[in-house]
C-alpha cells in the first residue's frame, strides 16, 4: 500500500463533494470563530474537541453540525473557512475543487456576506495554496419548494461573484425525495446552471431516479444505494453519470456497517463512473487521501483502478472543456510517470 499511498499523494486531485460548513469545521477554526461571534461551543481545545466530534448516530453528527456551523456568521468567517479548505486539500495535492454551499444552513446570514466571503477566500486558497476553486450552491432539501426555487434566484443574481457553477441538493435526505425540488432544478437548467443532487446515500434509489429523471442532474452525489436496484445501476453505468462517492462518511454515518460492506467496488466494476470524495473532512478525520487508502486497503486496488478513479475526478468536474483538458494533460503526465 505504501507504493499506492505515495503514487495516491502524487497524482494531482479534483475534489467535487466537500461543505463549505462542515467542511471548514477544524475545532480550532471553530473555536477561533466562535469567540469572534461572542459564542461558546461545548469544547475549549484540540482534546476536548475530540471527545465532542466522536458521534455515535446521524441524530448526534447532526446536532454536532449544526452547533459548530453556527460560528459561521460574516463573510470574513466565510473567507477563514475557504482558506483553511484551501490549506488542507493543498496538503492532499487536490488542485481544484468543486464545494457546496447552503445558505438554508445559515439562514440568518445575507447571501451577499456569505458570496463575499466566498469571493475572497476562494482568491486567497489560489493565491497562498494554488487550489482553484468553484462553487455549487446547495438547496436545503427540507425547506419548502417555493425557498428552493427562490434560491436559485436568489444565487443567480450574484454568481459571478464568487464562480457559483452549479446548484445542488444537500441536508436530511430521507423523507424529502428530490423531486420536491423539481422546479428549482428546471430554473436551474433555464438558467445555465450546472445540477447536482445528493441522492442514495440513505435515502433509496428511487430518490436517484427522481434526481435524474425529475431534476435532470448531471451527476449524484454519493448514490451508494444504486446498488439495490440493478436497473439503475446499468442505466448509471451507461449514461456515465459520475457518482462523487464518500466511503468514510458512509461507513461513519452507518450507511454501511463497515467499509467491506460499501457498494462503491460493486459500482466500480459494474463500470460506473466513480469518484471519491471526503465530504465533512473535520467531521471524519479524514482528506481524499484516507479515502483512497481505505478503499484499496479493503478492496486490494490496482494502481490502475486508483488512477482511474482519480481521473474520473476531474473528467466529472464542471471545468470549461479547455481547461479540463489542460488539467487532464498534467494528470496524465503524472500518472504515466
Ligand atoms: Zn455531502
């Protein structure tokens, strides 16, 4: 593993499905922005933190989320959170990156702060890290279809801003299937978007039909559960929908009981586009490099399959066909090498 490990840090790596908020949440930044706001949060250091972040349900990850991404208030809050994004993935050798947003997250923050804040740190990740990055905002699924459609207004009129590429659909998956949000994903397409939807991570495949047959996405975010319906998984495969799958966070959140148990090498082999992605980094102590390592220690990777799945990283991305390709050039080389 060692010689993958090393062949896994050289290759330079897009990443297309990590949170802003959750994302962002180190407990040192968190403590540091808590105490700008004038917050407490249940921790007070690095061991503290430890104990609080160690979830044992989806109910207690969730209520963790929340309390920490509270500190998140203006957009120099928003900044501090994509330069530090910017510091850990330039560490993984991730280049670009493609992160959600959810305004519905904060709601009693103003868009305009948190594309502010977008703006800046995503200028200073390049400038300090040399990571580039693009931003998909997500809808809060559990609101209403109306605040749905009235976010991608509402994102339309400032994405250029902050290089806002894409809308997608993020939060509590169960019980809200896409298709809720059917009519913010039709604005979305009229108005030049790019669409993606988290689908099939606990919720059932039937939610990933609607997301791509309702919705129109071009690409599901995690979609593990394809795997219980054959038919969708012939049909992921061949249509080439990349799927930005997120093994730990699969297996912390208990979509699966163990990694030997994730469905990701069965969607592998059966030929769908696969990517790997880190989610909630904080939350998991982990980067895009733990999850290749975890992955193809379980499932015994090839150098091949690893190359593949990292390319498919950046042949899924939203770039611009041009500089898709320079990136792909500069994957190659590397990876030919
Ligand atoms: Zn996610």
């Amino acid at each position: 593993m060692s010689d993958l490990s090393s062949l896994v840090q050289a290759l330079p790596k897009a990443e297309l499905h990590l949170h802003v908020e959750g994302g962002s949440m180190y407990p040192d930044l968190a403590l540091e922005l808590a105490e700008r706001n004038g917050m407490t949060l249940p921790f007070h250091d690095a061991d503290s933190a430890k104990d609080y972040y160690a979830f044992t349900s989806l109910d207690q990850f969730i209520s963790i989320l929340r309390t920490t991404v509270a500190t998140l208030n203006t957009a120099v809050d928003y900044h501090d959170a994509i330069v530090r994004i910017g510091k850990q993935q330039a560490g993984a050798n991730v280049s670009y990156q493609e992160l959600f947003f959810t305004p519905g997250l904060r709601p009693s923050v103003p868009l305009e702060a948190i594309v502010e804040g977008l703006a800046s740190g995503r200028e200073e990740a390049r400038s300090q890290y040399g990571v580039e990055t693009r931003f998909i905002a997500d809808i809060d699924r559990t609101l209403p279809t109306a605040d749905g459609v009235a976010m991608v207004e509402a994102v339309h009129a400032v994405r250029d801003q902050a290089a806002i590429i894409g809308i997608g659909l993020d939060c509590q998956e169960n019980g809200f299937p896409p298709s809720r949000h059917a009519p913010a994903f039709e604005r979305a397409a009229e108005l030049g978007f790019h669409r993606t939807a988290h689908a099939g991570e606990d919720g059932p495949p039937s939610y990933v039909w609607e997301a791509l047959k309702l919705c129109q996405v071009e690409r599901i975010d995690h979609g593990v559960r394809s795997i219980e319906d054959p038919e969708l998984v012939r049909y992921l495969a061949q249509k080439q929908v990349p799927l930005t799958v997120c093994p730990i966070s699969n297996v912390l959140l208990c979509v699966f009981p163990d990694m030997a148990s994730h469905s990701v090498k069965q969607l592998m082999d059966a030929g769908c586009v696969v990517t790997f992605n880190s989610d909630d980094p904080p939350m998991f102590d982990c980067d895009i490099r733990d999850e290749f390592r975890d992955v193809s220690d379980t499932f015994q990777l090839t150098a091949e399959e690893v190359i593949r799945v990292a390319r498919a990283g950046w042949e899924s991305s939203f770039l611009e066909p041009e500089e898709k390709a320079r990136y792909l050039t500069a994957f190659d080389l590397v990876a030919k090498s």
